[in-house]
C-alpha cells in the first residue's frame, strides 16, 4: 500500500475508538436518564433525521471524494445540493410545525447535508482523523447537552442532538472554509454535470440507504409495527453491536479515497483483498471478546435494558458480513461505478424490510433481528459472488459461529479468541503480510514522533 493516509487511518482508528467510548457514554445518558417511551418517540425521529439526510446528501461524500480527485466540476454539484437542502428544509418545516419539538432537528438538515462537502474535501486530503475529531466532538457536545436537558424528556433528547450537530458542522466548514470558497467563488449550475452527479449519487444514496436498514430505517419499522419501548430496546443493541463496525468503518475510509486514486487493476484488487481480510478478522475477534463479556456489561451499564444481550449477539452477526461487503460497496463508489453493487444491496434491503413486516408483529425484536441479519447475510454472499470473491471468503460463514458460542459460554468464551486466531489463518482470512503492514504503520508512528 501507499504511504499516504495508511498513517492517518491509524490515527483515525484510534479517534473512532475514542468515539465510540463517549458514544456509549452517550447511550448510557439516554438509557439511563430517559423514560423508555420517550427515548423510543426521540430514536424514531433521529432516524428519520438521518434517513432525510442521507437522501438529501444524494452521494456524499462517497461520490463527491472521486468528482474531486478526477477535478470534475464541483461547483455546479455544489449548488445543486445547496438548492435541494434548501427544499428540504421547507418540506420539513410542514411536519415540524405539526410536532414542534421536532423543529430543531428539521433545521440541522440542510447544515449536515452541506458538511459532506467538508467531510469529501477532508477525505480526498487523506485527513481521516479531522473528520473522527469533529466525530469525537459531536458526541461531546452532545452528551454535555443531554446531561444539561435530561429533565425535558423527548424534546431534551432532540435539542441536545441538535446543538451538538449545529456546533461540530459549522467548526466543520471552519477548518475547510478555503477548499470550500475555492468551490462556491464561481457560481456554477451546469445541468449536464448535475445529472451525471444526480445518476451515480442516487445509484449511491439507494445503496447506502439500503446497507442502514440495520438501525435508522429499521428504527421507523419498528416504530410503525410495534412499541417504541422495542425500539428503545433495539436503540440500545443496535449501538453496541455497531462497535464492531470501526474498523470497517476506517477502512473503509482509506479505501474509497487510495482506490479513486489508483489505476493499475491488479493493486488495486490487492489492496480490497487485504482490506476485506483484516476488516472482518479483527472485527471477529472483537465480537468474541464483546459477545462473552456481555452480560456483565448489560447488566453493570444498561440495568433497565437486561434482556437485550441476545439481540446484540444476532445483530453482531449481521455486522461480520457488513465488514466485507461494505468494503465491496466502497471499492466500486471509488470507481465511480456504485451500479455494479446496487442489485445485490437493494435486494438486501427488500429482503429486510420484508421479513420486517413479516416477523416483528409476532416477534418483535427478535424477529427484526433475525430479519436484519438475514438480509446483511444475502448482500455478502451476493456482492462477493458479483466480483469473483466469494469461494474466497466463504469461510466467513461457519467462522461466524464463534459469536453464539461465545454467549452460550459467557465470560468463558474469552478463551475462543486465540482458537479463532488459528482459525482465520487456517482457512486464509489471515495472512502473515496483513499483520506486517499494521506493524510496520505503527513504527512509522512511533519513528515520527520519536
């Protein structure tokens, strides 16, 4: 791999762990401090906040990193997306008037649209871990701002989300305000370029919208066909089993921004294939760990949420296929071809939603689990048999078996972890150059600020 940004995924890695620990402390606020029901009514709304964002983003900033790196017209995208949030907005303002302590959030949507642009410009200079500081920041402010409301129920939940995204976007635009003037100076609108942004950014936002059903949409189901106790509840496991995500997450992040950048076939497949290995062992290891340690933290951490731990433990399944697939998803966005991965997605996300409707009304969180599950499964298996990896990967499948064991053993199953080191090396989910290239980017670490 490429010098540039191996480092900076390193030091994003470890901001991401940072904020995923004031992220729990975060659920902890909410869990802990909020009734049930009104943290449910509050889950509800956010996830609809981030679905109209994500909608709203149309591509960002997935397509908008490779626009930049090919120094395609961004200007006219630009406006685009600032007229369109502006719509927003105006559409939101009518349902926010009917529920007006909704009326916060509706006004962060146009500011966390435009911060995609910030956030692709921090991408494309391989500066990962401004964007996880401003991460970091966001949960701070939020924490501070749902210990400071906790006594305003639902509407102290929804301000305190808001204050904190206003804060952290606009330090956001500060910290890119050159790169973003040098895109605005010129007023742009060229509607050929428009389009072709308008097809690859829908193409992207569809498979995006379809790789979240594992919270924010299922979140609205959920909220739809049972009781927003359940999706309390599902706000609760969801979170803890997402941990599992930083890793994918980070990668993820070097890859959409080194794979834009190289030509040569060969390396760049090289580069995904390494990716994918220690994105899903490592996760796999850290499910083990969380998975056998579960009920002691359920119950010392989250005492109104006992009952939960199996939910978790299904959900985290979900998550090991996540940590492949989404690393395919990525690689073709990088490409500029996210078409290629829409079927396999898409398809996905009908599967969940289907199984949703199917199975929550008579199991619950168990069924939108097992629905959630499922469906992260066919996208694996479908998106890795589209680009040829799938015999290579297959193993993933009886490896994930290390995740109900490890709850069936409970604080015993800790002694899986080195069995399931041997594991990923016998069936080549590990190789020995994986590992080098993690310790040779930290010495480079170590050597720069010695």
């Amino acid at each position: 791999m490429k010098t540039a940004g191996k480092t900076e995924t390193l030091y994003f890695i470890f901001l991401l762990g940072l904020s995923k620990f004031v992220t729990y402390f975060v659920l902890l606020v909410l869990a802990n401090l909020f009734l049930l029901p009104d943290y449910g009514r509050a889950s509800f709304v956010m996830s609809a906040y981030r679905v109209a964002i994500l909608v709203g983003s149309v591509g960002l900033p997935f397509v908008y990193v490779p626009w930049i790196i090919n120094k395609k017209d961004t200007s006219s995208v630009f406006y685009f997306l600032l007229f369109l949030s502006i719509a927003m907005l105006l559409g939101g303002l009518v349902i926010g008037l009917q529920h007006p302590w909704t009326l916060p959030i509706i006004f962060a949507v146009p500011l966390t649209i435009l911060s995609g642009v910030s956030n692709a410009i921090l991408r494309v200079k391989h500066k990962y871990h401004s964007i996880q500081i401003q991460g970091m920041l966001l949960e701070l402010y939020a924490l501070v701002g749902l210990i400071l409301l906790s006594g305003y129920g639902k509407s102290g939940i929804i301000w305190g989300h808001a204050i904190s995204i206003y804060l952290a976007n606009f330090a956001l635009f500060y910290i890119t305000r050159k790169e973003l003037w040098e895109i605005m100076k010129v007023f742009k609108f060229n509607l050929k370029v428009v389009w072709e942004y308008i097809r690859k950014g829908t193409i992207t936002s569809l498979l995006y919208l379809s790789m979240v059903f594992l919270n924010w949409i299922d979140s609205l189901v959920l909220g739809v066909l049972s009781t927003f106790e359940n999706v309390a509840k599902y706000n609760v496991a969801g979170p803890i089993s997402n941990v599992l995500s930083v890793l994918p997450f980070a990668l993820s992040m070097f890859l959409l921004t080194r794979e834009s950048e190289v030509k040569n076939q060969k390396r760049s497949k090289a580069i995904l294939r390494r990716g994918l290995r220690l994105s899903f062992s490592f996760s796999l290891l850290m499910a083990i760990v969380m998975i056998s340690l579960i009920f002691p933290l359920i119950k010392m951490f989250f005492p109104k949420y006992v009952g939960v731990e199996v939910y978790v433990m299904i959900l985290s399944m979900g998550i090991l296929f996540y940590s492949v697939y989404a690393l395919l998803y990525i690689y073709e966005t990088g490409k500029l071809q996210p078409e290629k991965a829409f079927w396999p997605l898409f398809l996905a996300a009908v599967i969940n939603f289907v199984l949703d409707v199917l199975l929550i009304p008579d199991y619950g969180l168990y069924g939108i689990t097992f629905a959630t599950t499922v469906a992260h499964g066919f996208a694996f298996t479908a998106l890795s048999y589209k680009m040829g990896l799938l015999k290579e990967f297959l193993p993933v499948f009886p490896m994930l078996l290390f995740l109900p064991l490890s709850y069936y053993l409970g604080v015993l199953g800790l002694v899986l972890v080195p069995v399931a080191f041997g594991c990923l090396y016998l069936f080549k989910l590990l190789k020995e150059g994986d590992l080098w290239i993690i310790i040779k980017t930290g010495f480079d670490i170590f050597e720069r600020f010695r």
